[in-house]
C-alpha cells in the first residue's frame, strides 16, 4: 500500500463549491421547468409529470449541492515535494497524479470571482503536454505554493 | 552567414500556390456558382482574376519581407507585412528538421527546411520555415546546426561521406507493395469512389439504368459482381501507387546523434530527429497485419503541431515481421527493451473488460428491438461478438518495466505497445474507480509530450500491487512503505 498524499485544499472551497452547486441547480430548474411547461401546453403530456420533474430537481441539488462536493472535498489532497507534485482527487473514480519537478514548465494561481470573494485561488501547474490544477487553496497558501513550485523546478532545468 | 538572406524567388510562387490551394475551394464556389450567363458575369472575371493577382503579390511580398540568417548559434527569421515579426530559436532548441523537396523545388535544385520547436500549446505554430532555398544553402545550415551541436567544432564537412554503413533500415520492394495493400488506404479510397459516384444521383438515375441493366443481369450476376471488383482493384492499385510515391526509398539512418528517415519518389523527404529528443517509441499492429505478423513502428516527438501530425508520430519503420523490430532498433534506440516481457492483467479482470463492452451494445441492442420488430433481435448476436472483441482487448493488456523504460500495450483498435522513458513521461496517473477497488484493481496512465498536446499509453484493470509497482517506479520521492525497492534516484 502507498500512503495517500497529506495536504487537504481549504476548507472554504466547500462553501464555494455548494455555491456554485447552488446556482447550478437553481439553472437546471429554469429550464427544466421550461420544458415542462411546453411538454404539457404544446404536446398535452399528462400533469403528472410535474411532480417527476420536482422529484428529479431535489435529487439533482442534492447531488450537486451537498452529496458531490462533500465528497469531492474530502478525496483531494495534495504534496509538493522536492522532486514531485502528486494530487489526488475524483468523486467516485479516484485518480492520483505523479508530477516530475524537472517536467514542470510554468506555475498559474488563478481566481474567479466567486473565489475571490472566499479568499481562495487555483494553483495550475503546466508540464509540456499537461496541466493539473489544484483547485480553491487559501490566496496565501496558493501564492506561496507557485512560487515553491516555480523555484524548485528552476532548480531542475532539464529540456524537453 | 550572419547577414540576412532572402529565399530563392520560387518560394513566392510556392507561396501563391499554396494560398491558391488553401482558397480553391470558396474561390471556384465564387466563380461557378456566381456566373449565372448574365451581364454580371464580366464583373465576376474581374473579380476573380483581381483575386488571383492580390495571392501573387501577397506571394511576392511575403517572400521579400521574408530573410533569415544564422547568429551566435541561433536560427533568426524576421518576416511580416504590416506587423514585423522575429522569431530567433537557438539550436539547442530544435527538436527535429524536416527536408522536403516538392515537384516545383525539384525543378530548381531547391529545398525546403522546416525546423520545429517543442512550442507551448495554443500559440499553433511551433516551427520555422525555409520554403525553398538552394541545396548548398541547406547544406550549409545543417553543417553549422552539426558544428555548434559538437560544441564548436568546424569540420562538420566530413558527416555526409558516413552515409552506407549507418543504414539501418531500408524497405524492401516487396515491404513497399505489403505496406500499400495494408493499410486503411484502400478502403479509404473505395468510400471515396462509392461518395463520388453517389454524388451524380440527381443526374444519372441510377434506378432507370439499373432497371434497364436487370434483364441483362438476370443472368448476368457475374458481371455486376466483376464490375464492383474492378473497382476495388482499381482503388487497390490507386492506394498502391500512392504509397508507391510517398514511400519509395524509405531509408532510416543514424548521422552522429541523429535519427535521418528519407523517403519520396516525387517529393523527396528528409527527416531529422535527435535521438535524445525522442520521447517514446510506439510499435503498432493494425487488424490486418497482425494475424500475419506484421508491424509497424513510430517515434513521439516533441516538435510538431496539430495540422501536421506527420511531424509528431515519425513512422519510423513502415511495415515489418514484428521478430525483426528488436534486432532493428536496439542497437539504436538505446536504453529500451524492444522484447519485454509483458506482465497481462489478472483473470478477475476479464468481466469488467465485458461488462464494459456490453454497456455499449445494450442501449443500441434495446434500441433495435423496439424499433425494427422481428429482425431487431439480431442485434443480440452483437453481445457474443463484443465479448470475443473484449477478450483481444483483455488478453492485450499489460505492462512492463525494464530499468528506466516503462512499456504499456493496449488495444484500441490496433494494438499498441508504448515504450517510454522515465525521463521523458510528463506525468503518470493511477485511477480506481469503486469497483476496481473492490476487486483490487487499477488503472495506469502515462502522458509523454507529443506535438503540441500529449500521447502516451493507458492500461486498464491492472493488479493494484503491479500498479503500486509502477506508481513508486515513477516517483522520485521513495513514498512507498513496504519497500519495492525499486525506486531509483
């Protein structure tokens, strides 16, 4: 057995994830419940599918809001070594990812609005052919992290 | 040669040509469709032959705003019209230069170089190129390319005299013709016929003639039957001669540090790669060559864009029996193991290869029932078939290590065997999905840097220890507890 990676991604990432979550199913609604509206007006399909409908939106928000992020918050972890990057993450299917220092080419923090708001940002790390994202880090953590990073591969320079 | 030099002229032409080939289409749409017998089809001439004086002259001054020269070591191009661009690449930078010789360069003793970079994703193009330049030119660069690669060395005269003895492959006439017939070629062409002939429905009525033709048929079976085999004989020798043209003297070589592959009747390539800049080595056998033992074998290299994938999977030999393969490239390709022995995957695995076949058939089976009654329930005939196709694709599994080469076969349609590097894998992944785990199961994946974008190789439902085996081969960082030992520094 090989022990998993250690480092958790801030708690807050939850909060925004459930958000975003959120307005996901709110738009799932919308236009579900447009669809509804013509299934029943213009094709006269029986009335019962309105309650199908609402039984599908609460099983959908409950997915996307509390079941997914949950788990997906619990699964990642992270390491940054001296010589490697490893992640792990996935919802149902578990993926770890090994990444060689010496491959790595550029280092991004990234934030979107939502982020922002939440004091979080996403580190992506750039190989020559891959990019792996280590998603809603504390703005202080992420920064320090790239600049880790970006220091020890310079350390490892080796060409493609 | 430090000052900066134009191409020869013929490269505008070759420029207009190729602007000209690019635009055929929306320019012939313009012209034939536009005309329709009225006044306005003066107004449509002028048009179009105003179109084609502006490619000429954008051919003309795109050649003259166009010069390179190499300085301190570095190829320096500066070009542009409006915007005048420079794009300088250090020779220690090139992963590959491709020499192609087209009928029109041919005519003048002329070449054309494309040197390629191993450039970001995104930006499109990663690559310089030379159109057409006199062959003392070319010859001129690739000596100072070789004198700056020995670190300063001058006589780099003497590398075009080691030619005979560093062949290592060179097809046969025999491999040319087995190469042609193959390949998908052929089958491309007779749905390029079968399209083309479909297209004249709305002017020949095929129904009529057929009408016409069926008491002749009648008791003329056999000629409809030795027609429809003309025409894929036709199309065989069509694809024959074309792979004839593209691939005659196929020759591999070593010169110094690098692979050279030259190939062409028409137009003669020649393609260098550095050996050190290979980032894997692929050995492919389609369905039609497998059961006769046959492959084919590729090189990854980092150079190379989306639109010419030619540049990024190098075929390096076309087609050979596969016994040959090792004898061939070990004593080239150092540091790989072209006869591993492959570790498969567990017996247990096998119902999940199925079980995913199945997924795919069953909706199109449901399907098929409901819709086409009585004959819908032939699609059950699909499971058994899809079944045999997962047991190739199961009993093709499997991985191995040997030193600092891992290899993975797989199946898509072909089967693929990767050798790659450790050095060269960009990134390595592991994946369980919950019923994987259940059965002790993994996934493995391995991405090299391939063009712009990555290749590589993915193996299924390996055992999770033969997993964990090559998750701490690749990792630098000894993060495994119970000591595989094999984790090298």
């Amino acid at each position: 057995m090989i022990f998993e990676p250690q480092t958790r991604i801030s708690r807050r990432a939850l909060t925004v994830w459930k958000i975003s979550g959120t307005i996901n199913s709110f738009i799932f609604l919308l236009i579900g419940a447009g669809a509804v509206v013509a299934l029943i007006m213009i094709y006269h399909w029986p009335v019962w599918i309105i309650p199908a409908f609402l039984a599908l939106c609460l099983a959908y928000g409950y997915f996307f809001i509390f079941l997914f992020p949950e788990l997906r918050w619990k699964r990642w972890r992270y390491e940054v070594r001296e010589q490697e990057v490893e992640l792990q993450h996935g919802v149902f299917i578990v993926k770890r990812t090994l990444v060689p220092m010496i491959r790595v080419q550029h280092v991004d923090t990234r934030q979107g609005p939502l982020l922002r708001k939440y004091r979080l940002a996403t580190v992506a790390v750039s190989t020559a052919a891959t990019v792996h994202e280590i998603p809603a880090l504390d703005m202080a953590e992420a920064e320090q992290l790239r600049v880790f990073i970006s220091r020890l591969a310079r350390v490892a320079e080796e060409d493609v | 040669m430090s000052e900066p030099k134009r191409m020869h002229p013929i490269a505008a032409v070759v420029n207009t040509a190729r602007q000209i080939k690019e635009m055929i289409v929306p320019f012939v749409a313009f012209f034939v469709f536009g005309s329709k017998g009225t006044d306005w089809d003066l107004y449509y001439w002028f048009g179009s032959i105003g179109i084609l004086i502006l490619f000429l002259l954008s051919g003309i001054v795109s050649w003259y705003r166009f010069n390179y020269r190499i300085q301190e070591n570095e190829l320096r191009i500066e070009y542009g019209l409006f915007v005048k661009r420079k794009r300088y690449i250090p020779f220690e930078r090139i992963q590959s230069i491709d020499y192609s010789e087209g009928i029109l360069q041919r005519l003048f003793g002329l070449v054309k170089v494309k040197v390629e970079t191993a450039g970001s994703a995104g930006t499109g193009d990663s690559e310089a190129v030379l159109t057409a330049i006199s062959k003392e030119e070319a010859a001129n660069i690739q000596n100072m390319l070789l004198a700056a690669k020995k670190g300063g060395e001058k006589d780099g005269q003497e590398k075009r005299e080691c030619d005979e003895k560093d062949i290592f492959y060179k097809m046969s006439g025999a491999e040319l013709v087995l190469l042609a017939s193959t390949s998908g070629g052929p089958g491309v062409i007779i749905s390029g016929v079968l399209a083309f002939v479909f297209q004249f429905e709305e002017f020949i009525p095929y129904e009529r003639v057929f009408k016409g033709f069926s008491d002749f048929a009648e008791n003329g079976i056999v000629f409809i039957a030795t027609a429809i085999f003309a025409v894929f004989v036709l199309a065989w020798a069509a694809a024959v001669a074309g792979t004839f043209l593209k691939y005659a003297g196929f020759t591999v070589r070593k010169e110094g540090k690098d692979l050279v592959i030259t190939r062409g009747m028409l137009e003669k390539r020649q393609f260098t790669i550095p050996l050190h800049r290979i980032q894997a080595v692929r050995i492919s056998e389609n369905l039609i060559r497998q059961p006769f033992g046959l492959a084919s074998a590729y090189v990854e290299s980092a150079g190379g864009s989306v639109r010419n994938e030619g540049s990024s999977k190098v075929l390096i030999l076309p087609v050979v029996k596969k016994h040959r393969i090792p004898d061939l490239l070990t004593p080239y390709l150092e540091g790989y193991e072209f006869d591993p022995a492959i570790t498969g995957v567990p017996k247990r695995a096998f119902a999940r290869f199925i079980l995913k076949g199945w997924m795919f058939i069953a909706p199109l089976a449901v399907l098929a029932i409901v819709f086409f009654m009585p004959w819908g329930f032939l699609s059950i005939l699909l499971f058994p078939v899809s079944a045999f196709w997962s047991w190739l694709v199961y009993r093709d599994t499997g991985w191995s290590l040997d030193g600092g080469v891992l290899t993975l076969r797989y199946r898509g349609i072909s089967r693929n065997t990767v050798f790659m590097d450790k050095r060269k894998v960009q990134s390595l992944n592991r994946k369980e999905s919950p019923f994987q785990k259940k059965r002790r199961l993994s996934t493995i994946g391995a991405i090299v840097k391939s063009g712009e974008a990555g290749s590589g190789g993915k193996v299924t439902n390996l055992e999770k220890t033969d997993a964990d085996k090559i998750y701490s081969w690749f990792s630098r960082e000894a993060l495994e507890q119970q000591g595989a030992g094999n984790t090298e520094a």
